[in-house]
C-alpha cells in the first residue's frame, strides 16, 4: 500500500512537474514570439493609449467627413451661384452694350445740338446787333422829331406874328383919309431881311443788310423875308369954318 501510495504520488508529482515544465516552456516560447514580434510590457498601455488615438482619430474623422460634406454643400451653392453669377454677367454685359449705344446716340444728339445753339447765338447775336442799330436809329428819329417839332413851333409862331402884323396893315389900309392932315416927320424904319431855317431831311441809303436807313438833318436858309413894318401916315386934323 505504501509502494502505491508513493508511486501516485510520485507519478502525481511526476505530471504536475510536467505540466510546469510544458507551461513554462509554452510561456517562455510565446514570450519570445511576441518579444520576436515587437511586444513589450508596455505594449498593453500603448494599446490602450492607440485605442483612445484610434477613437479620437474616428471623431476627428467624422468631424473632417462632416466639414467635407459641408464644404460640398458650399461648393454646390458656390457653383450654382457662379452660374448665376455668369447669367448676370452675361445680361450686365447686354446691358453695357445697351448703354454704349444710348451714350453714342446722346453724343449725336448733343453734338447736334451744340451746333444748333451755335447757330443760335450766332444769329441771337446777329438780332442784337440789329436790335442795338435800330435803336440807335430810333434814337436817332426822337432827337430828329424833337428838333423838327421845335423848328415847326418857331415856324408857325413865326407864320402867326405874319399873321397879325398883315392884319393891322389891312385895319390901317381900310380906314378913310382925313380932310386936314398935320405934317409930321415921317420916320423911316430900315427893313431888315429874315432868314428863315428850313429843315431838309436826307435819307442816306446804307448796304444791305442794315435794319433802317440812317437821316441828317440840313439847315437850308430861304430867301429874306421882308417883315412889313408901320409907317406912319400924315393925318389932316379938320378945323372949324
């Protein structure tokens, strides 16, 4: 019974330092093979540490995957606004082509319309030319009128002292002579010769295109007039028989 016991034990003992001597070769070699392969006792926490740069590299790529699609979305609105944007150019571009063609026809007409105002103060210039001759001739008639009105007023006062001295000398003429008559000196007034301005007016013709023909005035005197004076007569004063 002692010799079984022992021999299970010794074969108990036998196993299990094989079993040892298995595992600890089998941990040695998967030691090796993993130093072979890079494994260090560390390799566990750098493992962890790659997990949490795994996990932020995921984050950071669906943040990246989520800003491309929005640089997509802005790419497509860029695109299309660019496309609106070519439109627009496009009807700008009509639209300056429009305004060239209206500046060129505002440039004809204002070009025409320079040339019609020159003309305009050319002939505005020509009508005050004329007006300012007229007016000098005009100017000229007033003072003309004025001095032939003046001459006219000394002419018929002139006619109406004629008037009146003929008139006495006609009463003197029609009265009676008397029957006695006293001698007196006769006095002789001297007779002198008038001379009587006559106004002349001449129209001088000027070139064409003048507005009115320019008059001078010409004294011309007239023969002497003899102003009839009184002479007295010898009256005969009747005496009683």
């Amino acid at each position: 019974m002692r010799r079984g016991g022992s021999g299970f034990f010794a074969r108990l003992l036998a196993a299990f330092l094989v079993i040892l001597i298995t595992t600890s070769i089998t941990l040695l070699a998967t030691g090796a093979t993993l130093l072979w392969l890079g494994f260090t006792p560390a390799t566990p926490v750098e493992i962890d540490a790659a997990r949490v740069r795994v996990a932020t590299l995921e984050a950071h790529n669906a943040t990246i995957v989520s800003r491309a699609d929005a640089l997509a979305t802005e790419v497509a609105d860029l695109a299309r606004r660019a496309s609106d944007d070519r439109e627009a150019l496009s009807d700008i571009r009509l639209v300056i082509d429009d305004v060239k063609t209206v500046r060129e026809q505002v440039r004809e007409q204002l070009t025409a319309v320079v040339v019609q105002n020159a003309t305009l103060v050319a002939d505005a210039r020509a009508s005050r030319d004329q007006v300012a001759a007229f007016a000098t001739a005009e100017a000229g008639r007033a003072a003309l009128l004025q001095e032939l009105d003046r001459r006219s007023q000394r002419i018929e006062r002139f006619l109406q002292r004629l008037s009146d001295i003929a008139g006495d000398a006609a009463l003197d003429l029609q009265r009676p002579s008397p029957l006695a008559a006293t001698v007196a000196p006769t006095a002789t007034v001297p007779v002198e010769p008038t001379v009587t301005p006559t106004f002349t007016a001449t129209i001088t013709p000027e070139a064409p295109g003048a507005s009115t023909p320019v008059v001078a005035a010409t004294d011309t005197p007239l023969p002497a007039t003899v102003t009839p004076t009184a002479t007295p007569t010898t009256r005969i004063t009747p005496t009683a028989p």
